[in-house]
C-alpha cells in the first residue's frame, strides 16, 4: 500500500479573521503554521497570503516570498504548493450586471501567477472552474486558464489542477489532450462547496473514474465535509488535504486552535483505516518532485 500524501491548507481566502482568533495572518504565522503542521504529519502545504494589518487576502509577491524564504530556512524537503486562485471572483452590481461590485476580485491572468513566475514553489494550484460560488460567481475562461498553465510550466512549477465540479475535469482533458498540460496530471477534489461537487461517495467515485490512468489525486472537504471526506479519499484510493482554509473545528462547537491540530486528527483517521502517511522525500517521488537536500 501506497503511503498517503497529506497536504494541509493553512489559512486560505475566505476564512475570516472574525471567524476564529487562531486564524494565521502574516508571514511569520503563516510560516509557523506550515511548519507545525509538517511536525504533524502533512508533506505538503498550500499556501495563502494576507495583507498582516488587515487581515485582508492579498496577492503580494513580498508576502508570499517572505512566508517561503521562512518555511526553507527551517524545512527543505516540506513541499510548497502557492495558491493562483485568487483573482477570478465577479459579483455584478444590482443596476448593471455588466459592471463589477465591490467584492469583484478579477485579474488579468499573468498577474494571478506573478509570484509563481518570481518564486517557482514546487506545486501551485491551477483553478478550472467557472461557476456559481455561493452568492457570486467565480470566472476561469480557457483561454485564461491556458495562459495561466503556459506560465507554471515555463516557471518550471507543477500545477496542481483543483476540479470542483465534474466540467472542470473535462476542460483539464482536453487541455492534457492539446498538450497545455502534462498528462496524467495532479488532480483535486474540492467538495462541499455549495453548488458544486457534493461531499458524497457517489460524488468522489464518478469523479475519480473521468481520471486519465496514472493520475495522482486527492480530494477534501469544506467545513463538517472535512474529516468524512479524509476517509471517503483514502478508502478510494486518493490522498488527503485538510486545513484551516477549509474548516475551522475540530469537532462540532469547538474551535481548531492550529492546523497541526486538524493535521494529528486526519492523521488518525488514516492511520486507523490501516494506512500512513507519507513523508515529503516520499511524497516528492510520487509526484515527480525534485529532491531540496
């Protein structure tokens, strides 16, 4: 059996600071969170940027390196996978649904990808899906989803393609098939997440049968969807992501107080389902990563 790749998502775009005191928000803690839950049991960790003195998302390159620069000084081997997602929300105003509202967050692709080109992780998300998210609308066109795939690979980064609805992984296969992207690819699993794929077992199973042979692939849960869908994704055969981007309780009413915490119980789940988890070394060899030293 195949050891399991646990990637943890520390602080994410949505959550709010509002929602949880133990949200991390500048560098340092972000850092220290990465960190922790690698001493934990994750190989992987996705990261998020926010402005330290709002606590706001943010895009800055700045940030993004100083969170990278802290995470190598202290880890070599731990796998860094930066986000791309922000940028690609439109929420249009009530008089004229042409006109972006506060709120709206597009981007010109290249610069969704600026630091991915400046810093070159490991790993970084590439988004697939356009779709009702919530009361808004999140918007990644083809064309700029390929301008996007062109930057990572002449950036010499692994795109790790986040499907959240079932059209999401048909466009990936065409972009495998025309060759924007390398085949078989790695492949995530966003369910939960209202008005798209749901966190059900039908669900994980009908999208892990649209993957071309060979693909590595995990899947996660939003919210309650968390820790269900840690067992649901090992038991099909897939790996795991958990995080306090994605869930802010250890169980119900109590609040996460680190992601190393989420990290330990996800751990459990697949240690007591028979599995382990894989360490980064191990985790890159899976995915074809270069080895830091």
């Amino acid at each position: 059996m195949n050891p399991t790749l646990l990637t943890c998502a520390v602080t994410g775009n949505i959550t709010q600071p509002s929602q949880t005191p133990h949200l991390p928000i500048t560098p340092a803690q972000i850092a220290a969170e990465c960190l922790a839950a690698a001493e934990a049991g994750a190989a992987a960790v996705h990261i998020h940027v926010r402005d330290p003195a709002t606590g706001r998302p943010s895009m800055a390159v700045e940030l993004y390196r100083d969170v990278v620069d802290r995470i190598r000084k202290a880890d070599r081997e731990l796998i860094i996978n930066l986000t791309t997602g922000p940028g690609g929300r439109f929420i249009p105003s009530e008089d004229n649904p042409r006109v972006a509202a506060p709120g709206s967050t597009l981007l010109p692709p290249l610069e969704r990808v600026r630091h991915i080109q400046q810093i070159k992780p490991d790993v970084c998300s590439l988004d697939l899906n356009t779709m009702n998210s919530g009361p808004d609308v999140v918007i990644n066109t083809p064309r700029n989803v390929r301008i996007m795939a062109a930057a990572m690979r002449e950036a010499g980064v692994k795109p790790e393609l986040e499907i959240f609805d079932s059209g999401d992984m048909h466009l990936a296969l065409d972009l495998i098939a025309d060759g924007t992207l390398q085949g078989p690819g790695m492949w995530t699993f966003v369910t939960g997440v209202k008005y798209g794929f749901g966190a059900s077992p039908e669900t994980l199973l009908y999208a892990r049968g649209l993957l071309p042979a060979g693909a590595v692939w995990s899947a996660f849960g939003i919210g309650r969807h968390e820790f269900p869908m840690v067992a649901m994704a090992w038991l099909a055969g897939g790996h795991v992501r958990v995080g306090m981007e994605d869930n802010i309780y250890l169980e119900k009413g109590v609040l996460v107080e680190s992601n190393a915490q989420l990290v330990a119980k996800a751990r459990r789940i697949v240690q007591d389902l028979g599995g382990q988890l894989a360490n980064p070394r191990q985790a890159r060899q899976m995915l074809g990563l270069p080895g830091q030293g």
